[in-house]
C-alpha cells in the first residue's frame, strides 16, 4: 500500500476486512464533522491525543502508537486509512507514525473527509461496530524527518537551508497568529514569520475539494520558493499540520530526502523570548 489512496479506491473496499479506518480530526467530539456524518466504518479520533503522550507534551512512543492502532483493531497485516479532517491533520499522524516505524501500516485518504463529502460518496450517522483489539508489533524510532528550534536558529543563515512556512497570508504577515478560520487569535505571543522563510500557503498544494496536486505542480510550488531539489527544506505552520502536509507532499508524493517538520512551529518560535522574528 502506498502512502495515499483515492476516494474511488477507498469506496470500492469499503467492506475489506484488513482495513481499519480512523478520521482524523482537530476538533474536539462536539464540532467534530464525523459526528454529523462520517465515512462508513470510520472511528473518530483527535488528532493530538492521538499521536501524543498529551501530558508529558510528546510523541507517542513506538509502543504506545501501536498499541493505540491496535486498540482500533489493527494488525500487523491490516492498513489504516488515515481520514483528514482536513487532510493535513492525516499526514500529520502519517509523519508522526513514520517516525515511529509504522509507516507502513498505515496511508493517507486523498482529499479527506472533505472531498468524500464534497463527491457525494457515502456517508452514515451510524456508529462503527466495536473493534476487537488487535496487534501491532511495534517499529524502530526515527526522528531524523524532524528537527528542534536550536536546529533552526544554527541554519538561519545558511544558503543551503530554506524555511517554508506553509500557515495563512494572515499569519505570516504578522496581522494575526491564528489563521481566519480560527475562532480566536492566539497562540503565541509575537507576530510574523522566521527571518528568511518563504511563504508558501498550504492550500496551494491542493485542489479546490483539498485533494493533492500531481507531483510537477507540487514541486513546482515549492521550487518557485527557492525550495528546489538541491536544497535541505524545514516546513513549519503555527501547530505543525500544515507543515506535514508540506513534507508528505514531498517526501511522498515527489521523491525527496532532505525534508523535514519544524514540530514546534510558531507556536514554540512566537513564545520564546529573544527569538528573531520578521514581520
């Protein structure tokens, strides 16, 4: 199974007993769209409960990922479709199960909860049958596809390094620090961007109905900010989703190496004192 799958695909194996499907969400079960009608079979889950250790403010250790796979009826001959709602919050538990050696359990719905609904697939009010638990033997970790703040500030200056910032024209502007279709504006406490970072929104990587682009227009997107294929690329957004969609966009769509997720992001960047900052 590669690392994306298409509606069509999904549809037609939606009876397929080796699939588990989880939604992916960042709202909370109040707002969440998989309450007002979800992809058959489809569990919901929230997106930083699920790929963290909440409490402790860090990714889920290889064991606890499987384990919470598993608890959703994973095995390890099974395939979790992973339902973005949007889709950058499925390629952010994509990244985040890569780095934990479980890539290859699990893929990506192209397009997400949204382009299902906006195609007129079929959706249910139903609640998905009780899994019986399964298992999931755990994967060697890897964190070298992400990168800290000190990794960051060390290569401000190098030419070799570009900074995508993939968040709203809004946020890297310094006019606000969470995007529009947020409900507030915090965050974090400064404004603006990375000194030196290109602006590249991340809904220019995607359809009107946020599936994909094909893989030359999303290289050239990139290229067209100085991130071309010779170059060592770091994404960052404000919460580090929108950044993963950058990554997955290059990573495994297209065919580069030397990419990798600024977790912290500006939520992390904007509060910390005496970090430069551009507006």
């Amino acid at each position: 199974m590669g690392p994306l799958v298409s509606p069509d695909w999904l549809e037609a194996h939606l009876d397929d007993p080796s699939l588990v499907l989880l939604d992916v969400s960042f709202y909370t079960p109040d707002k969440a769209a998989w309450f007002e009608g979800h992809i058959p079979g489809s569990h919901y889950v929230h997106w930083k409960s699920f790929c963290w250790e909440v409490p402790a403010r860090r990714f889920a250790a290889p064991r606890t990922m499987a384990d919470r796979l598993a608890s959703y009826g994973a095995t390890d001959d099974a395939t979790v479709v992973l339902i973005g709602d949007t889709i950058q919050f499925a390629t952010y538990a994509y990244w985040v199960a890569s780095m934990v050696g479980l890539e290859d359990r699990v893929t990506v719905l192209d397009g997400g909860h949204r382009a299902w609904k906006e195609q007129g697939r079929p959706l249910t009010m139903d609640p998905p049958p009780t899994p019986t638990p399964g298992h999931v033997t755990p994967g060697s970790e890897d964190r070298s596809s992400g990168v800290d703040r000190s990794d960051v500030l060390v290569h401000l200056s190098f030419d070799d390094r570009v900074l995508i910032d993939l968040r709203s024209a809004e946020e890297f502007s310094g006019e606000r620090v969470a995007p529009l279709t947020a409900p507030f504006d915090h965050g974090a406490e400064a404004r603006g961007h990375i000194p030196g970072a290109r602006h590249l929104p991340h809904e220019d990587l995607l359809t009107e109905d946020g599936s994909f682009l094909p893989p030359d227009a999303l290289e050239a997107a990139f290229a067209a900010r100085g991130a071309t294929a010779d170059k060592d690329v770091v994404t960052y957004c404000r919460l580090s989703h929108r950044a993963s969609l950058g990554w997955f966009a290059l990573t495994r769509l297209s065919d580069r190496q030397h990419v990798r997720v600024y977790d912290g992001s500006w939520t992390e960047w904007g509060s910390m004192v005496g970090m430069p900052v551009e507006a």
